[in-house]
C-alpha cells in the first residue's frame, strides 16, 4: 500500500512525486512510457526557469532522474481505472492494483472523444484492458481498436490466450448492441464479434474514476488541486490551460501537498 500514487510521468507527476517524498510519504509513478508526454516533443523549451534552450526530452529526463533520486517507484503501465475500496483506492494497470491512501492525477491533455455506444456499454463487452479481461472471451471474437503503442502486445496477447481477434486501426468506430456488444462498425463494415478492446494511450479522466467532475474534459479542481472526490487530487495539463511546464511542475507541488494534509486528517 503506497501513501500516494501518481498517475502520470510528465512535469506535473513528477513534481508531485518529489514534494510528495519530501514530506516522507511512500510514493509510486504510474505512467506510460515517458515519450508520451507532450513534453517528450518539444524540440527547445525557452521559457523553464534555470533551463534555457533546453529540449524537452532533456528536461524530462532531468525531472525523472530527480524524482527516481527521491525514492518514487516509477512504474511503466497504463492506468484502466481508479476505484474507492473502503478508505483507500485501487489504481488498476496491466493485470495488477496498486493500493494507495491518495491518488494524484497527472494525466496531461486527453484528447478522447468516446465512441458512439462505448460508454453505454462498458463492462459489457467495451474492456480497455486485455490483460484485465481477456480471459472473459477466450475462444471468443473480439476487436480490438490498435491506437496506443502497446495495442500490438495486447493483441497479441489475446490470441495467446485463444481469442479470434480483428485488428482495426481507424478511429471510425461504432458499438452495437443493446445490453452486451454485439459487433462493431468500422469504416462503414460491420463486424460481428462478443467484446471489443479499446486501447488509446491515454483515458478520458471521467472514465478514469466513475464520478470524477470535469468540463471540457478539463478535471474540475478548487486551488488546491483537490478533487469532487476526497483523497483524489490533479495537477498539470488535465486541470486545464495554460499548458506549460511551469505550471504543471506547480501544481504538482500542491496537489502533493493536499494529499499530505488529507493523509494527515485520515490517520
Ligand atoms: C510540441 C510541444 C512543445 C511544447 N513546448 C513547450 C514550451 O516550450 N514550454 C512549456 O512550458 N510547455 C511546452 N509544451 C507544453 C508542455 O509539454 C506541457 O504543458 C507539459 O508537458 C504538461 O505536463 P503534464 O505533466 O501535465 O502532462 P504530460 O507531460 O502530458 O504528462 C502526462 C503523462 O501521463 C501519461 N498518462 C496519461 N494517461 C495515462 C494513463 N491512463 N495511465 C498511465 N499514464 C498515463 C502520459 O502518457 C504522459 O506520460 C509543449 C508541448 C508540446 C506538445
């Protein structure tokens, strides 16, 4: 069980992270690979503090080395969900959970328009975890929508375990069925199958954690970067513009620190 765990790797992460080990909480990183922070892009970041002209990747990699340097468990994984169980959180990733008293989102910009009958029929046959759920469709017909890098093993993984898969890369996607999915249409075919993985590199926040407010798909925070939901905190570019790394690394310094005070009144 970590005391707080991070989701996300980017400026705002990271710095949480760091705050975070300062104050002597147990903290891990949960993320995706590190280029999948806008960050990670940026060919020359003129206006960080202390580093002129620096490359975004270089940056990146100087805030990582920190917050590894603080004793933060940075774990590879994409996070499928977050959910309350009791007075902690389960943050799932992969097949695995991670306990934690408080979780702290630092997801950057999700640019995620669901689609049509996705949300309807999640848990019903829409999964976006194969590791999680493939078993539920062994021997069965599955799609699997290939949008985020590690799409392949995941498809992969599902015809190990005895899946029929269809590979489908466009983001022309609708799910049919009434309570269970019944196939999918892409590109205009119809495609008759018992379940379809969606696998983007990143998950609107709402779907994220059930509950969780947002507008514009923006995380709704007060200034202290708490959350609608006790003991869930965000930080950086999901709380909303101006998306720059000053910012992100600010915020994260104080979602870290609201997560120490709700630690401190939950004991
Ligand atoms: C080309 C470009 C140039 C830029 N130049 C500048 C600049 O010069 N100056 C400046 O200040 N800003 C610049 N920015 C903006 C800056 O990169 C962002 O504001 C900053 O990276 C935001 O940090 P963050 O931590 O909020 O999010 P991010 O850096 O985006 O990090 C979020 C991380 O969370 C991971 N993640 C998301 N969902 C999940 C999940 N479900 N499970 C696991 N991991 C997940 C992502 O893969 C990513 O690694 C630039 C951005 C781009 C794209």
């Amino acid at each position: 069980m970590y005391d707080i765990v991070v989701i996300g790797s980017g400026p705002a992460g990271l710095s949480a992270a760091i705050t975070a080990r300062m104050r002597s909480k147990s903290v891990a990183v949960i993320s995706n690979l590190r280029t999948g922070s806008g960050l990670y892009k940026a060919p020359k970041v003129d206006n960080y503090p202390g580093f002129p002209a620096i490359s975004g990747a270089e940056l990146l990699n100087k805030f990582s080395l920190h917050a590894a340097g603080t004793g933060a468990e940075i774990i590879q994984g994409r996070v499928t969900s977050i959910l309350p169980m009791g007075e902690q959180f389960g943050v799932s990733y992969g097949s695995e959970i991670a306990a934690a008293k408080a979780v702290i989102l630092a997801t950057g910009v999700v640019q995620t328009s669901l689609f049509p009958g996705e949300e309807a029929l999640l848990g019903s046959g829409v999964s976006y975890c194969a590791t999680c759920d493939g078993m539920l469709y062994r021997g069965k017909k599955v799609c699997v929508v290939c949008l985020s890098p590690d799409a392949e093993e995941e498809a992969a993984f599902l015809e190990s375990i005895g899946c029929e898969v269809v590979r489908l890369t466009t983001k022309n996607i609708v799910i049919n069925g009434e309570h269970k999915v019944a196939s999918v249409t892409a590109d205009g075919v119809e495609i008759p199958c018992d379940g379809v993985f969606i696998l983007r590199p990143s998950i609107a926040p709402a779907t994220l954690v059930p509950g969780l407010l947002t507008a514009g798909g923006h995380i709704q925070v007060d200034p202290r970067m708490r959350t609608n939901i006790p003991g869930i905190f965000a930080a950086g570019d999901c709380t909303g513009a101006p998306y720059q790394v000053a910012k992100a690394v600010g915020e994260g310094l104080v979602a870290a620190l609201s997560a120490v005070e709700y630690l401190a009144g939950a004991k």
